[in-house]
C-alpha cells in the first residue's frame, strides 16, 4: 500500500505509519451487499489495543473498556462539505467512517486517552485537531433530515437472516407498495438495487418515512442525482406533452416553485457552479456557492425553516421523549439565555391537555451569543399515563437581515402503540 496521502498523516507531525496488513473482520462482509470485500487491509495501530477482531464475542472487550465509534459510509459524501479520512477495525462494514469531517466539525472515532494510544495514534490525532483548525469558520452545507438510498442496500443484504420478520421489514421500507422483483435471493435482490438505484428517493419523515422508485425519472433514464434531469425537465416544460412531468421533477428536486421556463432556466443558470444533490437533505439539489433570494428566504414557511421529528419510548414508569430539531441553514433560532428584545426564545413544554408532566426539565441549547444553528435533540423525561406524545414548541427563525413571525405552540405528537 503507498502512503495515505491525507494531510493528517503528513503533519505538521511528520508521522511513521508502519503500516500493517490485518485479517477482515467477518461482520465486514455482512455489511457489504453490492461488493466483495477483501480478506485483509492495510492498519496503522492508533491505540496500543491488541485484540483479535476476528474471534471476539459481540460487544466483548478483553480490557472492559469504552468502544470507538464509527459512522454510516450510506449516503455519507452526500455533500461537498464531508470527508471520509480513514475507518477502523470495529463491527460494521468495511467503509464506515471513523475519522471524518463535515464542515468544521471533526470526527474522532478512537476511545482511548494519550497514554493509551501509540506514538503514531498520538501523531496523527494531533495532525487531526491541527487539520480541523483550518475550517472554523466553514459552514454545514447539509442537514440529515432523511433515509439516503444506500442504506436500502444495507437492509436487502441483512434480508435472508430476517427470517420471518422479512415481510415486515419489506413494509417498513416501502411502506403498501413493495416493488416486484425486491424480495427474492441475494442475487435477485442485487439486481433490482442496482438497476433502480438511480431513481430511489425517501418519502416522509427518517422514521416511519418509505422508499418509493421514482417512476418520473425512470422514463427519462436519467438518474435523480445527476443535474442532467433538471437540463431535461426545463427543456420539456415547452413541450405540452411532457410539461407536467417536468414539472414535477423540478419541484421534487429543487423544493422551489416556480413556475415558468424563465424562471427556473435562471435559477439553473445562477447555481449550476456549486450544485450538489444530497439524500440525506431531502433528496434535493442544492448550492455551496449561491445564498437563497431575500424573497425566497423571508417568505419561507416557518415550519420548513424549522422541522422537528419526536421519538418516544417508555423505560419504567418514565417516558423518554428525544425530539430532534432542524434549522435551515439560512435561519437561526434565540436560546432562552440570550435574545433580542421583541424575539421569541425557543422553548418545550407538554401541550396543553396532555396526560403527560415533565419529570425532568428539558435540557435546551444555550449559545453564548444566544444564535443556534443547524440541528439538535432535546431530551425530556416525562411522567403520567397515555399513548400519544405531544409536545408544544416556541421559536424564531431568523437570519441576520430579519426575523419570520414567532411560531408559538407548534405541536409534534408521538405515538408510543405505532405499529413497527
């Protein structure tokens, strides 16, 4: 193997890598569906840990210490503003990320303090923080609000061991409508991904939203990710026939509305040069260099600039409430601790008429400078009796320009008896 040439494993530390080959751990190729995975790989020895990945227990660690963490490789590139720098050796697949970035956040997967990691593992986490300097100021491009395609695959490779669940967990991802040809064998399987692959998107919310196959897309042939689409669907808007369908695209892929050939011929035009398309920020063409219109982003609904998805769950006599919060990149919301006169902070509180009190208070961001960005959860502890959770939520989205009107009172309900 030549030398990653990543700049953490090239300073400002020169580092040694004494690069090793290790035996692929066996769950890798439970984890690969579309690919075969090798019998060995290239390691660098970042902990001083000497396991034997191949023959431990699940979940087992011989010093009884904290397991790393790695990420999903599904959808994990969606943006221009991710990196995956290097994996590990751990339970998952062969491509999940356990050094990464996004934006100006940095991902170190490791779990172990500078005495227990070797002089290279020291090395190269001091490389990593010096790397992530360079991008205090950059932004988050992307937001994960839902499924990305990939970890479809990820659930038709794990089919066979689903036994009797497999009819469920077929419902779970397409909902009534499981396409023809996906419940066969391994290689059946294999092939409807592939071949519809390009035309996959994910409908409705991260839990209990479905994959459907666009069928739109699929009459052009041309793939819902490649920017060709759009190039198609504005040229056929002149055209009666097909007008309809090119309108559909467009709106499905860009979230905008306009409505004449002018009008999105321009916006095309003007974001062509930083257009990405990303699954997990709703299957939707964006761009790292334009900013929205002052008119798209003051006259933006205020619950598509602020989305909330709820989970609920009881454990004992309490309920375990997480609801994950997502601000639009162009918006910001007030912390309770720091707002502008005349603002509206973001508040959690039970709806009222809920069976439900808070046990313990909900733990809120709190800024410094009283802006928060991008997304959060907020756990709550609730006590009482009942099947539904329903929360109320204050905010205000603003950017830096001016504000939305206050929302007050927006509802989010869970229902803890949904079926699976």
């Amino acid at each position: 193997m030549s030398r990653p040439l990543h700049p953490i494993f090239v300073g400002p530390l020169p580092v040694d890598l004494n690069i090793e080959t290790t035996p692929t751990p066996p769950d890798y190729s439970h984890y690969s569906f579309l690919e075969e995975v090798p019998k060995t790989l290239p390691t660098v020895a970042i902990l001083k840990k000497k396991w034997d990945p191949l023959h431990l227990p699940v979940g087992y660690r011989p010093d009884d210490s904290e397991p790393g963490l790695v990420t999903s490789d599904a959808g994990f590139l969606d943006s221009p503003d991710m990196e995956s720098i290097a994996g590990g050796i751990h339970l998952k697949g062969v491509h999940y990320v356990a050094i990464g970035r996004q934006g100006h956040v940095l991902q170190w997967g490791f779990f172990g303090t500078a005495e227990e990691m070797t002089e290279v593992g020291r090395r190269v986490f001091i490389n990593a923080v010096a790397y992530i300097a360079r991008f205090k100021d950059a932004p988050i491009l992307a937001l994960r609000q839902t499924a990305p395609r990939d970890s479809l695959a990820l659930t038709l490779g794990f089919l066979d061991e689903a036994g009797d669940r497999r009819k469920g967990v077929l419902e779970r991802e397409f909902g009534d409508h499981v396409p023809a040809g996906v419940d066969g064998d391994r290689d059946a399987r294999k092939a409807w991904y592939v071949a519809n692959r390009p035309y996959l998107r994910y409908e409705g919310p991260l839990y209990g939203g479905h994959y459907v196959v666009d069928e739109d897309a699929k009459e052009l042939g041309i793939a819902n990710d490649d920017a060709a689409i759009l190039d198609r669907a504005v040229l056929d808007l002149g055209n009666e026939k097909t007008a309809d369908r090119s309108l559909r695209l467009l709106r499905r892929y860009t979230g905008k509305r306009f409505t004449t050939a002018a009008e999105w011929h321009t916006w095309l035009d003007s974001n062509r040069p930083g257009l990405y398309f990303s699954d997990w920020y709703g299957y939707e063409f964006h761009s790292k260099n334009a900013k929205a219109s002052r008119a798209e982003v003051s006259t933006m609904d205020p619950a598509k600039a602020v989305q909330f998805e709820m989970i609920a769950y009881r454990r004992g006599d309490d309920v375990i409430v997480q609801l994950k919060t997502k601000i639009d990149p162009q918006y910001h919301i007030y912390s309770a601790n720091r707002h502008p006169p005349g603002t509206l902070p973001f508040d959690v509180r039970v709806a009222s008429g809920s069976p439900f009190s808070i046990a313990s208070p909900p733990v809120l961001p709190s800024p410094k400078s009283g802006n928060v960005y991008g997304h959060f959860t907020v756990d709550m502890k609730l006590k009482g009796k009942g099947e539904t959770v329903a929360l109320a939520v204050d905010y205000q989205a603003c950017t830096e320009e001016f504000c939305l009107v206050p929302t007050t009172g927006r509802e989010v309900t869970y229902s803890m008896n949904r079926p699976e």
